[in-house]
C-alpha cells in the first residue's frame, strides 16, 4: 500500500501537518478568557456566562475542591447531565491539576459502580437528580466528598456563593501528564479507563481545526451543542472547540429536533457536531420547513456512519455541509473525516485528519499492509492517541504496539486514501451513538434464572442505525417470555443497553470447541432483513 496516500487529495486550505505547541486545553482556557473576556462562552437556556465569567466560576469550584483536600493527580468523577455547571466543573478539575473521570449520566447502580471503584475517584461531582444512584453504593466505593448540582442548597451552589474567584494556577509543561480518564469498552465487555493526557485532548483540538475548521471564524461562531459532554466526542468537538475558537457554545441539556430547530434559527447557528440518529430527527422534524436554519455552515457526524441519504437531506435542507468522521476514545476521538471544502465520498470515514498516520494490516499478523482494497485491521499513529489504560498494562501491551493504536476495526482504504469500515472486530454495537458491549448485556440476561445460555448482536434500526437483540437458549421449555427476559434487564442496565428484541432459539451456532459464533446470527439476522425487505414487511421489534 502506498505511503500516505490521502495526502495527495488534501483539498485546499488543509495542511498535512501543523506545529502542536507545548499547551495543554487550560492554557487555550485562560487565553480565551484574556482575549476575550466579554464575549459569550456558553449559553444554556436564559443563562449566558462570558469567558470573564467562566473563569471566575472555574476558578471558584477550584477553591471549593482545594478546600475539601484535593491533591494533583486525584480522581475527580463527573456524572452530570449536559449544562454551563459541567464545563466550569471540567475546567475546575483541570486547572487543579487533578483528572477528570467523567461518567454516563445513565448508568444504573451496578455501572457506576464499578467505574469509580476502578478510577479510585476519591470526589464526585453530581447532579442531585442523579444522587439516588450514587447513594446506593457510596459504601462500596473510596468516594470522600460528593459535590451535588442543583438547586441554590446544593454544594456546587454554596461553593459557587462563598469560594473567591481567585485561583492560582501555576503554568507549567503538564502535556506529558493524565488529564482524563475516559471510560469505554473493549472485546469482553469489561469496561476500561482510556488515559488521555493533556498534549492528547489539545492536540486533537487543534488537528480538528486544522482539517474541519476551514470554514471556521475564530471568535465568531456559534455552536449548538446536542451531543453528550460526558462522551469524548462532544468533549472535543464542541466544548473543548469552542474554547479553543474562543466562541459561544449553545447548549441543550438532552436533545429535542423540534427545539433543536428553534435554537438553530434564533441564534443563527453557524457549526452543529451531531449523530447520524440526530440528524435523522431534524430531517424528518414537521417543522423543518418552517424554519431557515441556513446559517450553519459545518456539520460534523461521528459515533455511527452517516447513511448517504441522511447527508444529502440534511445539506439541501440546510446549505451546511455534513463531514462523516471517524474517531475512538483512545485517539481523543477524532482520527479521521471526510473533508467539509473536499470530496465526501458516500458510505466513507473519510481520510487520515492532520497530523495522523494510519494503515491497513493483515488481521493475522498485524503488520503485514494490505494492499489498496483490501480489508485489515486498521491501526492509527498521531499526537491524539492514548497513553494507554488506567491500571490495566496487558490490554495496553495489546493496543498500543511499535508506536501504533490498533483500534480493533476492520477497514479497507481506496486509491484515494479515504477508508472504509467493513466491520467490527470488537464486535460493538453502536445505537444512537452509544457504544454497547454484547458481553456486558449477556452477563445480566445470564442471571435470569431460566437462561442457560445467550448470545446479542446488533441488529438494524432505521432510527438508531443499531438495536440491541437477544438470542436466547433457556433450560426448559416455556421457562420465560421475550418480555419477561427484556423486564430482567431493566434497572440493570442503562435504558439504551436494554435489548429491544429477543428470540427464544433451541441451540446458539458454534465452533467445534464451544465458542459461540455470533457472526452466524448476524448473518442469519441479514438474511432476515434482505428477504422481508424484499417484501416490504421488514420491521425492527422496539
């Protein structure tokens, strides 16, 4: 395979490479706030906080954390819903010099708890909503201080009132030093802190910009964000962006198309990062035709692949131009995009984004380069990619080899340099953006009583792009339902995890020596949809 192929059709404007200064995200932080001290940061609702402002309110929160006893390299988690209160408590964490840990505001009890036992997070910062299922395992965890978000009684409103604003952060080269601990999943399920330091996230930063931003306006655009600030793509691609930008960030708390809407035509919305699922809803909201939201001008779709269709839609309806990208926790995420002034290339990830090596290697032996077309492993090399996994060295010995992340995901790169994703060595399912582990939802289907064994893959769904099912072998005849094996799930598993179909099957298909074979049911599942699509009766269960 030849050499950085993809470099050849850079479109204009974009650089191969560019200089990554020796700064980490606290520092673009303080220079936004100098710079540009009296424009919008954020915007939620009726509530607007200059970058002055911003800094005053990290600033606070890092007193009131210094003040319960943090210390520099400590563990602060975040489960938090969407809100100008998540940024302040993500820069606050920075600027002390400790780690953020941030976590899925949906996680159910069993889920949260094994992450802040695995993190050691000694602090929480939480909203008060969310308590209740923090406070059923508080006493099996090495939690010291919990931070409730609220109401004007919470500990977050009291630090806010009675902390000063002045804060001494002392500058100095942190760029080598963990900053995040981003949680995600790996083959078996078991969930795994991706160590991301601070020369990762900022750099990532800049090689957006560096690819995506050629439309961009430093200190003039408006960002609505939808996207979960908890997950590592909306981290950099909107907070951490705008700040970089030193521009206003327009935040939902969850997203609604028809208020999305609202929001884009009010504020005249210039950039809106989304979902292949997001962008479906706005294309088929009842109000689209009634608002002119032709303001927006970059659009960037990650977490699942964009169908071609859904682009074409969303950019006559809008003028913008949609970017299909490609990233993954353990690259900060963002590794690869079509470009946004270049050829998209319809069912494409797109190119190697600045700054970014990768190949194609036989699946075998890792190291073999596959030749143009032909699928391998794909394996990515740049400034963005992780350190490695918290407390977990024989996973990291697995991923990060010779200088090179192995992601895990089969792909094939065309003449051009744009790749392509075939499939998903890790076998991940991805609903609405979400990744979800089909060991992890096996695990808690096992313990149902009447299941001998079971087996989940992803299936299609028009809305989510991926569904959760279900096969399952049970010890005897009648023993459960569908439904009483989906109510088992629940309260066990966060809402998106919970399959929303499952099949009771005599036998699960399998090696000679007892491994089951998923790929057997996909393709079993496959065949289903091509032959009921053929008679126009093909429905996903939900």
């Amino acid at each position: 395979m030849n050499e950085k192929v993809w470099l050849k059709n850079y479109p204009e404007g974009i650089k191969s490479t560019v200089e990554i200064p020796d700064e980490t995200m606290v520092d673009a932080f303080y220079r936004a706030a100098r710079q540009a001290s009296s424009h919008p940061a954020l915007i939620q609702g009726d509530r607007t906080l200059t970058y002055a402002e911003l800094k005053d309110a990290v600033h606070r929160i890092a007193n009131g954390l210094k003040s319960l006893g943090l210390q520099q390299g400590d563990r602060v988690a975040l489960m938090m819903n969407n809100s100008i209160d998540y940024v302040i408590s993500y820069y606050a964490i920075l600027a002390s010099d400790a780690i953020a840990v941030p976590h899925n505001p949906m996680y159910t009890e069993r889920e949260l708890h094994y992450q802040l036992n695995d993190s050691g997070a000694s602090y929480l910062i939480i909203d008060q909503e969310l308590a209740p299922v923090f406070k059923s395992v508080q006493g099996k965890t090495g939690v010291r201080e919990v931070i409730t978000v609220g109401d004007g009684q919470s500990v977050f409103s009291k630090m806010m009132k009675e902390q000063p604003a002045e804060f001494q952060w002392n500058p100095g080269d942190r760029t080598e030093e963990v900053a995040l601990l981003q949680y995600t999943g790996g083959t078996t399920g078991v969930s795994k802190g991706v160590m991301l330091t601070h020369r990762n996230i900022y750099a990532n930063v800049v090689q957006t910009h560096a690819f995506l931003g050629v439309h961009a306006n430093p200190g003039k655009e408006r960002l609505l964000n939808v996207l979960p600030l908890f997950h590592v793509y909306g981290m950099t691609v909107s907070m951490n962006y705008m700040i970089y930008l030193q521009s206003t960030m327009y935040i939902m708390r969850r997203f609604d198309s028809t208020k999305t809407l609202e929001i884009l035509e009010k504020n005249k919305i210039t950039m809106f990062p989304g979902t292949p699922t997001i962008y479906v809803a706005v294309n088929h909201d009842p109000a689209i035709h009634e608002r002119n939201i032709r303001s927006i001008h970059t659009c960037i779709s990650g977490s699942a692949p964009l169908p071609a269709e859904v682009k074409q839609q969303f950019e006559q309806l809008t003028g913008a131009k949609v970017a299909d990208a490609y990233g993954l926790s353990e690259a900060s995420p963002v590794t690869h995009s079509n470009p946004v002034n270049g050829i998209r290339k319809a069912g494409s990830m797109g190119m190697p984004v600045t700054n970014t090596d990768c190949r194609i290697v036989d699946i075998g032996d890792g190291k073999t380069k596959m030749p143009i077309g032909k699928p391998g492993e794909l394996i990515i090399r740049g400034p963005q990619v992780m350190k490695g996994y918290w407390n977990k060295p024989d996973e990291t010995e697995v991923a990060l080899r010779d200088g090179w992340l192995y992601t895990g995901d089969v792909a094939y790169m065309d003449e051009d340099g744009y790749c392509f994703i075939v499939s998903r060595k890790k076998e991940m399912i991805i609903a609405s953006g979400y990744n979800i582990y089909p060991r992890e939802i096996e695990e808690v289907i096992f313990t149902h009583p009447m299941v001998r064994e079971v087996a989940v893959i992803g299936i299609p769904d028009e809305y989510r792009g991926e569904t959760v099912k279900a096969f399952v072998v049970l010890k005897e005849e009648g023993g459960a339902t569908e439904e009483e094996l989906i109510e088992h799930c629940k309260g066990k598993l966060a809402k998106y995890k919970i399959p929303t179909a499952v099949e009771i099957i005599e036998e699960l298909p399998k090696t000679t020596v007892g491994k089951i074979l998923r790929r057997e049911l996909v393709k079993l599942e496959q065949n289903r949809h091509e032959s009921e699509s053929q008679d126009g009766e093909y429905a996903v269960k939900r």
